[in-house]
C-alpha cells in the first residue's frame, strides 16, 4: 500500500512537470489533459487516476512552482553565507529560471489561470508574498550585519531586486531570447550593489 502511495505521488509530480513544460512552450491557453497525457507516456484516462481536473492540475503546477521558488532561497542560502552574496546568487538564478522556461510569467500573468477563480489568485499572491518575505529576510539579515544600508526599506529593496529580473524577463520572451538576460543582470547587480552599500 506504501509503495502505491509513492507511486501515486510520482505520477502525480511527473503530470505536474510535464504541465508546466507545455505551459512553457504553448502557453496556459493550449493546455490540456491529451496533450499532458502524452508528454507523461498515459492515455488521457489514465490523468484522472490522479487528478479529477484540468484545474487539479494547474494547482499542482502551482505547488510546484511554489516549491521551486522557495528551493531557490534555500540554495542561495546554503551555498554563500553573505547576504549579499545571497542577493546575487538569487539574482543570477532568477536568470538561469527564465532562460529555462517561460512558464513563470505565463503562469503568474495569465487571465485565464486566475479567471472564475479568486482562491487561485489568492494562491498566487501568496506563494509570491510567501517568496518575497523570504528574499527580505535576507535583505534584514545584511543590515542587522552591517552588509547592507541599515536605512533601506527592506520591502523596497526586495522590489528593487525584482525591478532587474520582471522587465528582463519579459523582453526576453518576446525577442524569442535575443535579449541576454545574463549580462543585463550582471549590470544591474553593480549599480544595485553600490546602492545597498553606500
């Protein structure tokens, strides 16, 4: 029965991965249960084994998304002790996300994820508020450390941060990549940087 169980679990994390890769290269709109059932190896019947709905799945894309951002923090966390450092590893990895998939944008902007839906958007809201509070205790983290200005608004650094990736992101996407996303923000870290430690 255990063994079941964990079957189920890794089936239904495979359905969510391969959701999230069809959002990314076909957008919300193009996703459904058919095309998910064959990027996973199932006939569509075999979906509603684990899920009851395309919107079961779209929340379990959310999750996934929530644990991949959260993961995110934790590595930037683990691998430099310096808050700063942290800022920058985040930023970077910020970057490598969205040279990896669009399917963050597509997800977090979409009309159609949200619509008829409030408890989704709430969901939304809060894996994004849930994310942000995590990068500002890094922001506090440095200023209690005297790394990072003591007279910052925290929040407003946190937004700062995010200034860089949002809009890179998004000219990224639609020049297909022909933005360079890296060296944008590897720019913006230096001017950001001088910022936080003047």
């Amino acid at each position: 029965m255990a063994e079941e169980k964990l079957d189920t679990q890794i089936r239904r994390e495979q359905i969510a991965e391969a959701a999230l890769a069809l959002v990314a290269s076909q957008g919300l709109q193009r996703l459904n249960v058919a095309a998910v059932a064959r990027r996973v190896g199932l006939v569509p019947s075999g979906i509603y084994r684990h899920f009851k709905s395309k919107n079961e799945i779209l929340d379990a894309v959310l999750d996934l998304l929530e644990e991949r951002l959260m993961a995110m923090v934790q590595a930037a966390c683990q691998k430099v002790e310096d808050p700063l450092e942290r800022l920058r590893t985040l930023l970077m990895s910020h970057v490598r996300f969205i040279r990896e998939g669009r399917a963050i944008p597509r997800m977090i902007f979409s009309d159609d994820l949200q619509h008829g839906s409030p408890e989704r958007r709430q969901r939304i809201l809060g894996i994004l508020m849930g994310y942000l509070g995590r990068v500002r205790q890094i922001v506090e983290t440095g200023q209690r450390e005297g790394r990072i200005r003591a007279n910052l608004d925290p929040e407003t650094v946190v937004m700062l941060m995010f200034g860089v990736v949002v809009p890179a992101g998004i000219r990224w996407h639609l020049t297909d990549g022909g933005f360079d996303v890296t060296k944008h923000a590897e720019r913006s870290w230096q001017i950001l940087r001088e910022v936080l430690t003047q």
